[in-house]
C-alpha cells in the first residue's frame, strides 16, 4: 500500500521536466536522479509511512478512484516535500516535555569534549529525537522496529544531551545517519561518529554526503573530510554538494564518482574511477596529471577550470557544456565523444595537435579557433556555426562525417581524409580544395568560394557546389572521383537534403 500511496503523490511530479532532467545534447532528456532527489522521495516515503501507522484521516478522504485526494492533488515533488514537512511538524512535540528514563536511553560510549554515543530504547526516545533534531525518527515509522529490536537505533549527544546525529544499525551495518532536519551530519561531528563505527566495526552504507563516512577497500572507515593518500573505493561514491575542496593524490573509485555541486577546487594526481566521473557545477580550477577516466568526465558549467592536461586519460565521453575550458594538453585521449550541448556552448578555442577521439566531436555552435596537427577523430566531426574557426592542422584523420559549415577557414590540409560527407558551405574565406582531398561520402559547398576542383580529389558521392548544383570532374582528368548526381544512393541522399 506504501508503494501504491507514493506512486500516487509522485507519478505526476516525476512525469515533468525538473532539475533532475538534463539534456542530452539533443532534443530529449536523459533522468539524471541524485543525492538529492532521493533523500527527497524517502522523505515522502516516511511521510506516507508514518500516517498510515497513525491512521491519519486524510488517507481516508478517497476520490472517486479510491485514491487519498491529499496525495492526488500534489502537482510537484517541492508540494510533496511541503506537505510532508508541515504534516509531520505537527506531530513533533517539545524535547523539554518528553522525559527520558533509564529505560528509554543507555549510554554506550563515552567521547571527548563531553560528547557521548547513547542507545535508544523506546518509541519515547524516538520520539525526543524527533523533537530535538526535526526528522522522522520519531513519527510512528520506527516503533515496531526498536520495540522488537530488529535495529538498533544510536544517538550522539553534546554535553548539554542535545542531539546532533541519528544512526540506524543492523547486521554490522551503518544504514542511517543523519544530521537535523534529515540534511548531513555537521563537519566538526563526524570524527565522534567515526570513534563509534570504528569501535563496532560497522560497514558504512549511508551515503557519504549525509554521514561524511565511508568504507574503503579494506574495510577501514574513513573521514571523507581528511581521507589520505591512495585511499581505494570500492562502489558508487556520491559526493553531491558536499564541502571538501580536495580529494586524496591517487584517490582511486571502483565505480562512478559523482561530485555535482561539490566544493571540490582540484583534482588530484593519479586520480582513477573506472566507472562515470561527473563534476557538473563544481568548484574545479586544475586538474592533475595522469587521471584516468572508465567512462564519461562530464565537466559541464564548472565555470573556473580553464585548462586539461594532455595526460588526461578518458575511456569515454568529455562533457563540456557551459565551462570555461579554453585549451587542453597535446595529446590528450578520449575514448568516447567529446561534446557540448546545444543550449550551453563550450569555451574551447583549441583542438591539441596529436589529440585522439574514439568518438565524435560535437561542438556546434563553439568558439573554437584552430585544430592542431595530426588529431585524430573516429567518427563525426560536427563544428557547425563555429564562426572564429581559421585554421585546421596537417594529418586530419575523420571516421565519420566533417561539418564546418559557416566557418572562417581559409584552406583545409593536404591529404584530408573524410570517412562520410564534407560540408562546407557558406566558408566564404575557402576558395579551393586540397590536394589529396578523399571523402568516402558527398560534398556540400553551397555558399562558398570554390570555383574549380583539384584533380587528384577522390569522392565516393556526389559533389555539390556553390550555387548546389553538380561539379563536373576536373578537365582531362581520367580518374573516376565520383558518380554522376542520382546514379547512387549517396547522390541520391544528397539531392534528398536540398
């Protein structure tokens, strides 16, 4: 029933086009849920949860479907969160008014500065929890759970007995833990949360972001405030608005590290995650030498990192949307695609000489001025509308399609070769051809300058000129370039896309 009630109160919200829809690149979107988002819905969730235990009787005034009206007029998921958080505000009495006894609370260790770790015994403990740090512990959800002790419950306290953390325990694990109002545990109290976990030798699962705890490799809790050198995480480590400036030299991830909205000012040396990589809003300003990346970097709207080292390893895509990138090292590998969406435009000015892309260039749209020497690119290379672009370097290699339409170049390199279509049209500064153009496609140059074609060109399509219509072969030029228009299917597409 839990699961139908929450279907009910968040299919709506989640059907629109929030914070955690991003672009794709295209004309979709691609559900991007976070840290954030779930402590959100499990907010709900509890909500939900605990007006069920309490038999609330708004979950009896029913639509005609049978459906509680509270949760089907709920339009967004912030309406959700309101509603729950004045719902439950209600039921959280004052902590000077509820008593704790020997029988509610048991003091299990002892920490510096008069803080200590206790055990909650009781729904009556739960409850002044509730009171103290505003979550949910307290709102009839957990009861059954502490009274049959299928979990332990934890709390640390200051010397005054005020709260300042919740944790739930069961199996050796930290499943819970969590500061007031269910946000992250404050920086200055996660070392006596750490005193704790380490003396029950508890596995962390709590997210870090809320607790500041992991567990590394070997077992060993670790403060994701002051985390060493080389420390080796195994799984997915969200670091989603959290304030640390700095991650460890060799910091390694088995999994994807999402740092979305992080303070994180640099990346450090010998930096490896096998899986994704985000850093979308962060505070980057350098990268370090020799990171590698399994999949994606997405490095969208970092608005301070100005520079990658050519080191810089990334097995699949580059995402640099809305960044303030301007130039990235010689050499430089990317496995996958290097793009920027449409609707948040790159700041790079340069393609580094020897730099390989496994993928795709995507970067309409751009600023970019010049591509050195002897890049490499697998498939397309889209740099349409990049009006500053006036030079490409010698040794181009493209896989797939090349479009530099409206561009600013005035000659392409020797020997350029293109794995699919040519368009450059409308270069109004280009007024010839290569030698040693070989395009295994259709070329579109309607809008430029070209008047004639070189006679060593090798083109598989149809070649289309500037006032688009068909280029004859060069004059005594015996070789077969080309196809007569509509006496291939590449002709024929070409004639289609006029």
């Amino acid at each position: 029933m839990l699961a139908e009630h929450l279907k009910t109160a968040l299919l709506k919200p989640l059907a629109k086009e929030p914070d955690y829809l991003t672009e794709d690149g295209t004309d979709s979107y691609k559900f991007t849920p976070t840290s954030s988002l779930d402590q959100k819905v499990q907010h709900v969730a509890d909500w939900i949860s605990a007006a069920m235990v309490n038999n609330e009787p708004w979950l009896a005034d029913l639509n005609k479907k049978g459906k509680p009206k509270v949760l089907v007029d709920i339009g967004s998921l912030k309406q959700a969160v309101d509603k729950a958080n004045i719902d439950m505000r209600k039921n959280r009495g004052n902590p000077d008014f509820i008593l704790e006894t020997a029988k509610d609370v048991q003091e299990v260790m002892k920490l510096e500065h008069g803080y200590r770790i206790v055990k909650l015994l009781s729904p009556r403990a739960l409850d002044r929890e509730t009171a103290m740090l505003g979550h949910c512990i307290g709102d009839g959800t957990y009861d059954h759970k502490v009274k049959n002790q299928i979990i332990a419950y934890y709390s640390l306290r200051d010397q005054n007995n005020q709260a300042c953390a919740s944790m739930e325990v069961m199996d050796g694990l930290l499943l819970q833990c969590k500061g007031k109002n269910d946000k992250s545990v404050l920086k200055k109290h996660v070392p006596y949360i750490k005193k704790f976990v380490e003396r029950e030798e508890l596995w962390v699962k709590e997210k870090p972001a809320l607790c500041g705890l992991i567990s590394d490799k070997q077992g060993v809790t670790q403060n994701i405030y002051d985390l060493p050198e080389n420390t080796h995480f195994v799984g997915n480590l969200n670091l989603e608005g959290v304030e640390i400036e700095s991650l460890p030299k060799g910091f390694r991830v088995d999994g994807n590290l999402l740092c979305a909205n992080s303070a994180i000012k640099e990346l450090p040396d010998n930096l490896v995650v096998s899986r994704h990589a985000v850093f979308d809003g962060s505070e980057i300003e350098t990268i370090g030498e020799n990171i590698h990346i399994g999949k994606t970097l997405s490095l969208a709207h970092c608005k301070k990192l100005i520079h990658i080292p050519g080191s810089t390893k990334i097995d699949g895509d580059l995402v640099l949307s809305g960044n303030a990138v301007e130039t990235m090292g010689d050499n430089i590998t990317i496995g996958g695609d290097l793009r920027a969406d449409l609707r948040s435009h790159s700041a790079l000015k340069h393609l580094p000489m020897g730099m390989k892309i496994g993928g795709s260039v995507e970067l309409p749209f751009c600023n970019l001025l010049s591509i050195g020497d002897n890049v490499a690119i697998g498939e397309r290379l889209n740099l349409t509308c990049n009006h500053n672009l006036a030079h490409i370097g010698a040794g181009l290699k493209v896989g797939g399609y090349m479009d530099v339409t409206a561009s600013a170049i005035s000659s392409l390199p020797d020997n350029l070769e293109i794995g699919h279509n040519l368009w450059i049209e409308r270069c109004k500064n280009l007024r010839s051809l290569p030698k040693g153009l070989n395009v295994d496609g259709n070329i579109y140059m309607k809008g430029s300058e070209v008047a004639e074609l070189p006679d060593d060109l090798i083109v598989s399509g149809a070649v289309l000129g500037p006032d688009n219509t068909q280029m004859e072969k060069p004059n005594g030029s015996d070789k077969q370039w080309g196809v007569q228009m509509g006496s291939s299917k590449a002709s024929q597409a070409a004639v289609a896309r006029r």
